[in-house]
C-alpha cells in the first residue's frame, strides 16, 4: 500500500520549524509495512494546496496531511481538503462539546473562531484530540484514504499512536509487528558486520538497523495474519540478535532510553551514583535527570571544570594534574574515586577530555576523552579518539560514560 | 524570483533522519526574499526522482536539490538531473585533483567509485566541497537555474553560505542583507505587540519576528542596489527596535548565543560564575559549557537533586527545606547564596522547581521554579510557572536563567 505525506504550513517554507512531524510519520509508516516515495511541504496556499492533494491522491492510496487545522483564517486545510473530494463541512456535534469541555477545564474564554474546528467533512471519521481542540479527522471514499492529523507534535503523536497507527494496521492484508533491540557499546559497522546475515537474508521478518549516536537500534519486523502469529515469528530473531549482542543489549522496549535502562540498574542494585564532569560540563548528570524520579539513585553530581575545582571538590593530585594533564588516564580515574569519597554514593563516572575546537596538541588532539567509573573499590577507565564538533565529541562521550557505567554494574553485581 | 527544494534519500522517506536541510535552506532561501512554495523529499529512485525535477522546474526559477551525490550505486542526483536537462556528465579535471588530495590529506585509500564524483554535466558551474569529495553544481539554462549540493549538513552549509548564497542574491536584481537582533527576558507576545507597528507599516526593510525557547529573534531585510545601501536601511531600524528593547537586546549578532553573550559579560565584568541546579540537573553549566574557552569564567557547578545535597554542598538550611519545601523561593535564594560561599565565584545562578511529570500539588504544580541569582552580596529570586512537558520546562529554566545571570550583571556593573 502506498502512502504519501503532505506537512502544511508557510512556517516549514520560511524555516522556522524543523519538520519532525515528517520524520515520525514517515518512521511509523517505515513499521508499517507502508510504501512511501513522496512526502511535500507546502504552505497555507488554497491553489498549491489543492493541486498538490490532488497529485497525491493519483500516486497513493492513502494520504497523511498534517497541519492548518487551527482556529484562524490562515487555516484551511480541512476546507481545502473537502472542497477537492466533493464535501461539505458539518457540524459535528461531539467535537463541539469537546472543545467547550477543553476550554471549560483550561479555563480560557473561547473565542468565536474556535467553533471552526467543530466542523468536519460530511461521511468523515472523526479522532478525538486528547491534547488540543482541533479533531483528526479520516476520509474513505473509492478504496482511498485521506488523514487529516494536527500539526503540533504533542497532538500528532498521541493522536496517531492510538488511533491512526491501528487504523492503517487494519487497512491493510497482512498485521504488521515490530519489536526493537537496543544495542550500546557496539560501533555502527561492527553491529551491521555482526548481523549481516540476518539482514541479507530474512525477508520476513525483516532486521533493519538504525545507527544513533553511540548506539545502535535494530528493529525487526514481521507480517503475518494477526499479531500473535507476527510476535510468535519475531521472537527467535530476538533471541538470536540477544545472542548475539550478549550484554551489549540494554532494552527491547522501543521507548526506553539509555539512561532510564542504567537508572533500572542502578535502582535494582541498590547503588548511588554521582558524576565528575571536565569537557562535558554537566550533560552527563542532565541526563541522568532526564528520568522522572531519578533521584533515588542520583542525588549529586559535580562539574569540575577548572584544574583547581578538580582537585578541590575531587581531591585529585596536584601532582597528578602537573606530570598527566587534567586530560589523562590518571586525572579521570583519580576524578572517578574523589566523586565517591566526596558523597555517599557507591559508584561515580568521571569525563575528563579535549571537546575542542581549540586545546588540541599533536599527543593529545580534540576529541581525545578519558571516561573512567569507579565502583567496589575498583577504577575502570577507556580512552576514546571522538570525531567531529564540540557538541559532538561531549555528545559522545555522554553516551560513552553511560554505556561504561552500565558494564561495570554488570561486571560487579552480574544483573 | 521562485525557488524550490527537493531532498533526496531514502533515508528520509524511512524516517531515519530527522529533514534539517529542508529547514536549514528554507530559512536562508526566506532572508534571500527568495519565494519558496514547495519542499518535496524523494527517495534515490530514477523515475521518481526525474519526475519530481520537471515538475520543480515547471513552476519555479530555481530548483536546489539537496543529497545523492555520494559514491555509490544508489546516489543518482546528478545523473537523473543530467538526463533530464539533455546533459551528458563529462569528467573535470580540476574536482579529480580535489579528491585525489583530499583522499591523500586524509591517508584513506581511493576507491574506484569515488571518481564517480568526479564528473559533472557538461556546461555546469562546479563548487568545490571543503569538506567533502563531492562537488556542488550549478546548471544555468533559458533563465533556470538547476543547484545540487551534498547532503551532509557539514558539507551542504559552509558551501551553501560560501558560494550558493552569494551566487542567489547575484541572480536578482536587487541586493538583500539581513541583520538579526537578538532579545531575551520578553515574552513572545508582549514582543509582537511592542514592534506591531513596525511589522505592519514597513515593506523595505521587512521585520519579521520568531519565536525561540524563552527568546525572541527579529530579523531586519532589506532590499537595495547594493549592500552598502541595504546596510544604510537598516540601520535606523535596528537602532529603534534597540531602543524599544533596551537592555533586553543582547546581541545583533545572527551566530551568537545567549550563553555567548553571558559569558562575554562575565568576561567584561572580571567576574566568575558558578552553578547550582536541581531539576535541570546540570544542563544550565553543560549549556554554559558550550562555549569553548568558558574556564575563564566558568570553573565549576553543582548539581544538587537531593535536600542533603543542598544542605551539605551549598549550606542550605534544614529548617528552611522544612518550612517552606526544596523548590520555594527562600530554598533558591539559600541555593545561590550557598554556590558562591561554597567556591571562590563571584556569582551563582540557582535553580530549584517541578519538573514533573510527577511531584506537583495543587499549591506547587508542576512547571513552578524558582531561579535566583546571589551577587555582589544580593540575592534576585524570580518565580516562574513554566507550561509544558519535563524537558520543555528544563529547557524554559536553563534560558530564564541565563537572562537572570545577564540581567543581575547589567544592575550591578551598568556593562
């Protein structure tokens, strides 16, 4: 089944809005089993509107447009939209005392042209906006189908996880599943190395990985006639790629991230940890606090960016600092153990490293990071040769420290 | 003059990358006064993709394609782009000798596809890539114009500033310059309505406000014979929204930060900074981290999640965590007070608050943040009722507090 993609919106065409809406759709239809070939940003225009839902009709069987179904004028996505497939707009009674129940609990006064949104094509299915007023709305007519879904994300993304995403699963013959094995510690072409020959060779499911930064994401993929025989059909593609990747995988739920898996661990060890931050200045830390109720197992953390902080709050050595440099081997695993003995905390990670663009030498270049944690009276340390910007050399090395952490959890309490 | 943009790669239409090209092009295509109806992405399919171009070309002046030029097999921009256009690709000598160098500065082998890149259609104007092999063109013919560049954003953006913008602004007939003035610590609407007039009644140059996380930029345009004149244009107006904003204003500067701009201040002032955060759990010092050569100013920060973190690192008072909770504005103002007694800083920005999702009361919803800054012996609390989800109201507190910082340094040292 072919689907298209058009995003609305004259503020995607002036640059002020990363088009995100695009690439979650296009990444969700990509699980769906849906073919893709174009996706059109247009602006708030009826003329180009029009003609540009006009072509996509003829190339696709279903087609997602996102955006323009606000209050004001400018918004005409829904009249555009009825006006090429024949429709009037009706009142649509439900959605009219939604939206005055939105507004009644959000106690805001509604203004006239907010009613707008009550209305909807004649025949149409109406979704319910949980997180704003204007209504998803679905369109069948000839075999084809035309979604309207609103364009702020904290709308879109609800509304069409639980109601367009199963919707497009029943529109077509077969049920799609897909599970996500996320993997850290792997580099990119190793992990495809690694897997190449269920990637080269399943048709069904298939094994598609997604190289993030420090981690790879590899999702697998089955259709079949109902989702219990797609999840029976990925379950030993899951076991082989666990198999593979050993401890190396750190979650098979699509929405965990790397710090909420390493919180996990650290909250089913029972163990405290405190960070020691130099070229990452704290966005290790940040993510640990990414986490909503992180702090039964982070409660402090240091960013020591100076020499002077380093061996003030972390007791490293001068003589540590003068013989190695703060961009050591030494300085990290002295800055690892002073994050413990400084708190009541049983593990620290420490970075310490050159983010650039400037302070490189020729033996020690940007990009060159020690990242060492201390844990049960032991020091573990690695060094890294990170490539790229600032922000991507302390992105990386966040990633890294965490990755670090997780293995010496691992190493010490075994689960 | 109209312009259109077409991406290229598979990738896009799977999802995997997130479309920032598109944004980053339509952005300075805008500034350009370049009118961009359509933005389509296509996959790396021969049909598709030509019948994507003659469409472009149909209804515009200028088409830039953007991706495809890589090595392989799958990377046919400049292929289907040649046929449509009754080109053949000839090979240029110049862009062999490039990559040739380019390949031995880098100490990586050559392989046989890479001289792929090294053709061009006949007739086109090549741009060199200073960070990549792959040239951009420039294809003229009966008045269109026909750009593809690489799509690597570190490629497509130092060569679409260097050669392709300069390139555009010649193509019109008059000469547009911009200049962005940069203010904080003023809400987005109580901007729009203060430059209304402003907005409304000028043509050349334009004003055109967006909207950033706790920031607002107002880009001044003007068109004119020649830079020299368009500068002259705008000068008076940027000198009035200066004085609309005043001290707010902190820079006209279209690549400086505000952290930049803090940090400059600080520099100015002799002064040095540190951090205490709660909720944002270190992003306010990662954020200041993000400028290379901070440690002047900048030397340590504390992250303080905890209560017993707040009271042993930064001295605050037990009896007044009990009293009046760890996010109240006596907490915050204790925070920064604390920082600067805790280390040899001159100044301490303090944040404490509900970052939610969970944690909110009725009396202390989530969203609510106290941010204080403790200088020259004074201590500013200000307290904010922040909307949005939990990295939304970390990122708001990170820029409410950076404008504190900015503020509080500008009332004591007047510079």
């Amino acid at each position: 089944m072919v689907v298209e993609l058009i995003s609305v919106g004259t503020e995607l065409l002036l640059g002020n809005t990363v088009n995100t809406n695009a690439c979650f759709l296009a990444e969700k239809c990509a699980i769906l089993g849906l073919s893709l070939y174009y996706q059109t940003s247009v602006g708030d225009n009826e003329q180009r509107l029009a003609e540009t839902i006009q072509t996509a009709q003829k190339r696709s069987d279903v087609v997602i447009l996102s955006g323009g179904l606000g209050p004001t004028q400018d918004d005409l996505t829904k009249e555009v939209v009825a006006n090429v497939m024949g429709k009037t707009l009706i009142e649509d009674e439900h959605t009219k005392e939604r939206i005055n129940d939105y507004f009644t609990k959000s106690q805001i006064t509604i203004t006239e042209n907010n009613w707008k949104q009550a209305f909807v094509p004649e025949g149409a299915i109406v979704v319910d906006n949980e997180n704003g007023t204007a209504p998803g709305v679905i369109m069948e007519e000839n075999g084809k189908t035309v979604i309207l879904l609103p364009g702020p994300p904290n709308e879109l993304i609800p509304m069409f996880m639980n109601d367009i995403y199963p919707y497009l699963n029943k529109l077509q013959p077969e049920t799609i599943y897909s599970k996500m094995v996320k993997v850290c510690g792997v580099g990119e072409s190793t992990a495809e190395t690694m897997i190449k020959d269920l990637i080269d060779n399943q048709t069904n499911p298939t094994v598609a990985p997604y190289a993030k930064v420090g981690e790879v994401h590899i999702r697998v993929t089955a259709r079949a006639k109902d989702e219990e025989e797609a999840k029976k059909m990925i379950k030993p593609v899951v076991k082989e790629l666990k198999a593979r990747f050993g401890k190396n995988v750190y979650s098979t739920d699509e929405n965990e991230t790397l710090e909420e898996a390493v919180i996990k661990l650290l909250e089913k060890n029972e163990l405290k940890v405190t960070t020691a931050e130099s070229c990452t200045g704290g966005m290790l830390a940040a993510r640990l606090v990414n986490v909503p109720g992180v702090s039964e197992v982070f409660r402090e953390g240091f960013v020591t960016y100076s020499n002077k902080a380093k061996r003030k709050i972390l007791s490293v050595q001068k003589s540590t600092l003068k013989k190695y440099g703060a961009v050591s081997e030494k300085t990290a695993k002295e800055m690892a153990k002073g994050g413990v003995f400084a708190t009541d905390t049983d593990v620290c990670v420490a970075i310490t490293g050159i983010a650039g663009p400037d302070g490189g030498t020729e033996e020690k270049p940007v990009g060159l990071v020690y990242i060492a944690c201390y844990i049960d009276d032991k020091v573990t340390v690695r060094e890294f040769n990170f490539k790229g910007n600032r922000s991507k050399i302390r992105e990386q090395s966040v990633v890294k420290a965490l990755t670090l952490l997780r293995e010496c959890i691992l190493d010490v309490y075994g689960k």
